[in-house]
C-alpha cells in the first residue's frame, strides 16, 4: 500500500519560508537551536486501537523520502526569495530523522513530541498531521457526502463571481490526500482573472507544482515563540519583524499578530514595520475586530490602512460568513483569506482541530526555556500554565 507522504514537498510552504530561517540560524550562525514540539488535538478525539503504530510506520517512512529536482526548481523559480542554498540542502541533504519523534497512545489519547534540531524538527509538523488527519478519516469510517465536488465547484464558481481573492491553506487537516486534490481541481477551475476574484494559491507545495500555482505561505507562530525563548516576550515581536525584514525584505510580507495577542503586536508594528510589511494575517479572535484594529492603528501611526491587508485565516466555514467580510468595510482595507476546511475537509464531517506546536527552546549548552502561545482566542493558547502566567505577566496582559 502506497504510504500517505510520498515526496517532502507534500508539506506546507510556511515550512519552507520558517525552516530557510531556522537553517540560517543553525547551520550559517552555528547557534544549534533546538526546538520541542507537542500535539494537540482541541476536538479530544478518541483514537482507535493500534492508532499509534499506524502511525508510526507512516512516520518512519518519511525517512525514505527522496530529492526531487523538478519541484525544487519550481520552488526556485516561484520563491526567488528563499536562500537557494537551503533549498539544495533541504532537497539533497535533509531527511526527517524518526528518532525526533515520540508518539505513544493510551485510553484512545495520543501523546506526541519532536524533539531535534529547530531547522530539522520543525519538518515534522505538517507531514505528522496530515497523516494523523488521513488515519483518522481510514479508522474511523468517516465517508464524505455525495455529490461534495459539485458544491466544491459551484462554492468555487460563487467565491469568484463575488469578486473573493483566496488561497487554499487546508493541507494539514484534509478528510483525505485524495478529497483535497479532488477539491483544489475544482477550485482551480477558477482562478483570479482580471475584473473578478478567485484562487491565487495553495500553501500545499506539490500541488502547487501539479497545477502550475503559486504557492502560498510566509511565517508562522513557532517563529515568535522561537525569538521569545531568545530574545525575551517583550521583544519577540520586534525581533521576529527585524529579522524577517533583514532575511526577506517585502518579499513575504504579511506580519503574523496573535502570538501573544494583537493588541501586543501592534505595540511593535510601528510605522517602519508598518510600511514595509504588506499587512498581517488574522489567525484567531473575531475577524472584524481584527481590521478594526488595523485600521486604527495605522491611522495612529500615520499609514493608510486602505493600502496594507489582513489574510483572514481562521476558520471561516461558510460562503455566507465569507461574502460578508469580503464586503465589510470595503474601501477601508485590502482583504484576502486563507481557506483550509472549507476546501479540503468540506465534504460533511466536523473536521479535524489538531496542531504540533512548540513547547520549547534550548540554545546550545543553556537550559530548555518553555513558551507559550496566548491567541487572541482564549481556547487556541498553549503552553505551560505556569509559564502562560509569567508570558502574561511580562506582557501586562490581564
């Protein structure tokens, strides 16, 4: 039976875009990060038995993943950005090594950590959840409705008369590999043309080389959690910008807010980060709160907000819910969205909620220093509680 990742460009493009930062820190600076990572599965599902050896053998043949040339070279060609040295490496050099990984089972609960290297164990994520997702969709039984294509197609067809600019973004938590290429053929269907909306892009780098996309993805929370262990709370949001300007430019140019809360984000998005950053992604809390913010931060801070975006990414589960943030406060902000169930776990189910997020920092010979990750909602922060604790206390959240 063929396994479920069958090529390492069967992960997210945020991976690559983090993982060249990561590689830069550890291999050119030499400063032998390493990063600890736990799972989390927010809808507490019950596992079957033998769940966990399943999984496991999926995840040691991530070990046998082989280079491929032409993929890499699309990345080249579409991410001119990204250091092409790492991109070699990570073609050529990289393998996922299964002894980063702990994964055990018990009373239907997974326990999972990876532990390595940041530049080598943050590859873990993506793959290790899309192989969750699949099984869980296999072991469960979980059949995907009639007919689901056709409103793929015509969900599809209505985002692009309605003039909606989105990228696919759901490759981690997919009801299958198979309904997630089934879903994004049909949405590339309609792509944006001139005078009307629709698909840019997908974050899922192989399908973006399969369709001849652009692929999508620029930073994520691991990356400000990573300069929080560093640098301190107080500075990771800086830091994270000033570094990725220093790395990237423009080039990735969305700042992610909700790490440690937008309101404590947008204390360090002054109008230098402001004008360089294209706007910021909308991971979590309420997405009109979130542009209301933005809006008037940047009028404080002397920016036009009608010129910077939000990529709103954060569950968005209806055409509906999507039309009406596409139209609100229409001349006010520049506005896109990050679709993930909605294309490829729409087919009838709940969906799948899980995450690897890190838990830990240690920097060569120094002490493991946990961090956290607050949200701007209350049920997506992880980390130790009394950690979450002193963050907020660093921070003068209340």
């Amino acid at each position: 039976m063929q396994p479920i990742i069958t090529s390492k460009y069967e992960t997210d493009g945020y991976k690559l875009s983090m993982g060249n930062i990561f590689w830069w820190f550890n291999m050119i600076q030499g400063r032998n990060i390493q990063g600890r990572y736990q799972f989390f599965d927010r809808n507490n599902t019950v596992y079957p038995e033998g769940f966990a050896e399943e999984a496991n053998e999926e995840i040691k043949n991530l070990s046998n993943l082989s280079s491929n040339p032409n993929v890499s070279s699309y990345v080249m060609e579409r991410w001119p950005f990204v250091n092409q040295e790492f991109l070699r490496w990570y073609d050529q050099v990289f393998f996922h090594d299964y002894t980063q990984v702990d994964l055990t089972q018990k009373d239907g609960r997974l326990r999972l950590f990876v532990e390595g290297p940041i530049h080598t164990a943050t590859h873990f994520e993506i793959p290790i959840l899309r192989i969750i997702s699949t099984l869980t969709t296999k072991r469960l039984g979980i059949i995907a409705k009639p007919d689901w294509q056709i409103e793929a197609y015509n969900n599809a067809k209505i985002l692009q008369e309605e003039n909606v600019f989105y990228s696919e973004f759901g490759g981690r938590r997919p009801h299958s590999p198979r309904v997630h290429y089934d879903a994004l053929a049909q949405y590339n269907k309609f792509r944006k043309i001139d005078g009307k909306g629709g698909l840019l892009g997908t974050s899922w780098i192989q399908y973006a080389y399969d369709f001849g996309l652009m692929i999508m993805g620029t930073m994520a929370h691991e990356y400000v959690e990573m300069m929080a262990a560093l640098f301190g709370y107080e500075n990771a949001n800086r830091m994270a910008m000033q570094t990725w300007v220093d790395y990237y430019g423009k080039r990735l140019g969305y700042f992610l807010t909700d790490t440690y809360t937008t309101d404590v984000a947008f204390k360090d998005f002054n109008y230098k980060f402001a004008s360089i950053f294209s706007g910021t992604r909308q991971d979590s809390g309420d997405p009109k709160e979130h542009a209301n913010k933005q809006i008037a931060h940047l009028k404080s801070i002397g920016v036009d907000p009608s010129t910077k975006a939000v990529v709103h990414s954060n569950t968005l589960n209806t055409i509906p819910e999507i039309l009406d943030l596409n139209t609100y406060k229409i001349n006010e902000y520049i506005r896109s969205f990050g679709l993930g169930k909605f294309i490829t776990n729409n087919v009838g189910n709940r969906g799948y909620n899980t995450v690897l997020k890190l838990i830990a920092v240690k920097e060569g010979e120094k002490p493991w220093k946990d961090v956290v990750k607050l949200s701007d909602d209350p049920g997506k922060s992880i980390g130790n509680s009394d950690e979450v604790i002193h963050c907020k206390s660093v921070l003068g959240i209340k």
